[in-house]
C-alpha cells in the first residue's frame, strides 16, 4: 500500500493519484450516483404500488411485494456476471452497459400492460442496476483501501441514504401530475444521466496489468477464494441477514401504514424519519471510523440493533404496538443498520484487493440475492400487525451476530490476529 499525495491508495492502481482527472469529492459523487440507481429503483414507487397493482390486476396486497422482489433477484443475481467482465474488460465499460440496460427496462417497464412483463422488465431492470453496484465497490478498492476505503462508502452512503428520504415522496409527486408510469420514465432520464457522467469523467481504475483472463480455471479460482477465506465469508453472510431485515423493512412498509396503523398519508413522513436516521449513522460513521475502527463500531451497532429489535418484537406480541413506538424504535434498529452496512462491506473486502471485481460480484450476488429472499419471505409473513415482520428482524440480528463470531473466531471488538 503506497501513500501518495497523502492519500491512501490500493496497491492495484499504478498511477500518481487513486482517479486521475477526478477530485475526491467527485469522486465520492460518482460512486454515490450509482449507489443512487438502486435506491430510486426501489423507492421511488413505494407509494404507487397499490395503483400499479391495481392497473396491473393483482390479485392480494401481498402479491404486490414481487414488484420489488422481482427487481431485486435480478439485482442480486447479475452480480455473479459483472466481477468477471470487470476483471477483464474494465470497470467503464462495463458499467456504461448496465446503466443502458437499467435505462431501457425502466423505459419497458413504463410501458408494461401486464403483471407478467412488469416482472420481467423490473427483473432486467435490477440486471442493470447490479454493475452499478458491483462496479461502485470495485472501482472504490480500486483506488482505497482499509479504513480509507470504509471512509469513502460511508461518504457515498450518506447520499445513498438520504435517496430515501426523497424518493417515496419524490413518487408521490410525480404521482400528484402524472400517471405511476412516469416514475419509470423518470428512473430512465437518471440511468441515461448516469452513463453520461461516466462517460465524460470517470477514468478507467483497473490498470491493464491487473487485468483477469475470462478463463473459467481462473475465475473458478477466484470464487473459490472469495468463498473460502472466513473473514470474507462471515462478514458477508451477516450482511446478507442484515440486508434480508432491511427488504423485509420495504416489502411491508406501504402495507404497515395502510393495514396495520390506518395511516397511509403519513407513510412517506414517517419512512423519510426513519431514512434520516440511517444517512445520519453513515454520516456519523464517516466521521468516527479512522478513529474507533470498524470492528468497534459495526459490532457494538449490531448488538445494539438486536436489542432495539427484540424490544421492538415483545412490544408488537403484546399487542401494545403504535405508530408512534413502531417509528421510534424502527429508526433506531436502521440507525444501527446504518453503522453496519459500510463497515462489514469494508471488512468483508479487506483481504480481496487482488480479486476486487470477481470479489464484489460474489458478495453482493450472496448479500442481495439472499437478502431478497429473507426479505421476501418475512413480508410474506405479514398478517395485518408488525409481529411478524419484528420476530424476522431479530432472528435475522441474531444469527448475524453468529456469522460475525465465526469471522471473528469469537472475538468481538478487536481484530482477529493474522493466521
């Protein structure tokens, strides 16, 4: 690892400064952008979901979860593709095409007359969104690494967080002097935007020398590596819980508000308080991480979040359960979310530098496929009150809690001595 212009830099990148042509605050804005991609895909048309389900002729509330689930298994399970073509191609290239794929399903999706084509163009859609993604990670190992590296994803979380915040109501506005299908046009204009910027400023982070043949011995060798080492598992299989309690979080969200509380006015409000109190712990996290280090934050935030969550679960199987304790304590279980995130991502890369392409695609195809599947199945389980959804959330802390002991070799706090 080289220092240079006072900057930490991965050994993998052999030039004068990490992203040539490009400051670091554009460059933190860049790889924001991309993170955006995904969130606005989500997000944005929570509000619309009980029109788009109606347009479309679902049958039950429940069944509606798929426009999100469906999204988000393509976004998961196209990542396994990208890390291989970025090791070989580039990372530009490569994301230039998922964010053209992420435009024209968006364009398809707008125009979908069928529950069926809706699924299929948001399953395409997310295939696209997955290089932004994978590419966001790689292209910031790239250039970063150790507490550098989580430094610069919390920065970028702190606006891939506050899309949140936005989007639900963003949604509802557009929805306000437009048909629901203009959110997937407006899902469009950004993707197109997206690879312009690209296009015109970010320079190419893999140097030709660091460049991985597609050959199948290879990348074989390169998942196989990627799965095997036990701190890159561990903390990737945590995250992958976590991410499934933060899916189960969306999937039921509309529902919670306008079955369980009556309340579906106060929906985007209430989601954008509990968005804030994420992009608040990533911006906190930002600040604290160079000083405390990962482990003594995101540890401490993960039992924290199975506290709030098990309190959150009591609270709802008492049948004591309000708007006002369900936001509460909602925001403090995605605050603790928020120290996490960031934090196991940087640890689970830590020792893949020399694969970070390949490395990021497995990861996140494990963390977001898997996620979308516990996230699926716990807002599959909602029956009118938050229980379940609360009963899912700390099971899925718990057994997070368990994969961070195994990285750890049960050592919580401090890092694991080498060998």
């Amino acid at each position: 690892m080289a220092a240079m212009d006072g900057v930490t830099t991965a050994p993998g990148l052999r030039t004068g400064a990490p992203h040539p042509g490009m400051g670091f605050r554009e460059f933190v804005a860049i790889i924001a952008a991309m993170m955006m991609a995904n969130a606005l895909a989500i997000d944005s048309m929570l509000p619309a979901l009980p029109e788009i389900g109606h347009a479309l002729g679902t049958t039950t509330d429940n069944q509606r979860q798929w426009i999100i689930t469906a999204y988000l298994l393509g976004f998961g399970g196209a990542q396994i593709l990208y890390g291989p073509l970025a090791d070989r191609f580039g990372r530009k290239p490569v994301l230039l095409a998922g964010l053209g794929i992420y435009a024209l399903a968006s364009l398809v999706a707008m125009a979908s007359g069928a529950f069926g084509i809706m699924l299929a163009a948001r399953a395409v859609q997310g295939v696209g969104a997955a290089a932004t993604r994978v590419l966001a990670v790689s292209i910031v190992r790239d250039c970063y690494s150790g507490r550098k590296m989580a430094q610069v994803m919390s920065l970028a979380f702190i606006v891939f967080l506050a899309v949140p915040v936005v989007a639900p109501t963003l949604g509802q506005l557009i929805m306000l002097v437009a048909p629901w299908r203009f959110i997937f046009l407006f899902l469009a204009l950004f993707g197109a935007a997206a690879a312009l910027w690209v296009l015109l400023r970010l320079p190419e982070t893999l140097h030709p020398a660091d460049r991985m043949p597609i050959a199948p011995g290879r990348v074989a060798a390169a998942f196989r590596f990627a799965l095997s080492n036990r701190l890159a598992v561990g903390y990737m299989l945590a995250m992958a819980l976590m991410m499934g309690s933060l899916f189960g979080f969306i999937n039921s969200a509309q529902q919670v508000f306008a079955d369980t509380f009556r309340a579906p006015h106060l929906f985007t409000t209430v989601f954008a308080g509990i968005a804030v109190a994420m992009a608040a712990a990533s911006m906190l996290n930002a600040r604290l991480v160079g000083r405390f280090g990962s482990r003594r934050i995101s540890h401490g935030a993960l039992l924290g979040y199975i506290g709030f969550a098990v309190l959150h679960a009591a609270l709802a199987l008492s049948g004591h359960e309000e708007l006002w304790s369900f936001a509460l304590l909602q925001a403090a279980m995605m605050f603790c979310f928020g120290l996490t995130g960031p934090n196991f991502g940087a640890m689970a890369m830590e020792p893949l530098g020399h694969i970070a392409g390949t490395a990021s695609a497995v990861q996140g195809f494990v963390t977001t496929f898997g996620g979308a599947l516990i996230g699926f199945f716990i807002g599959q389980q909602f029956d009118g009150t938050t229980a379940p959804l609360m009963l899912g959330f700390a099971a899925c802390g718990l057994l997070a809690l368990g994969m961070v002991l195994f990285a750890e070799r049960g050592q919580l706090f401090r890092p694991r001595q080498a060998g």
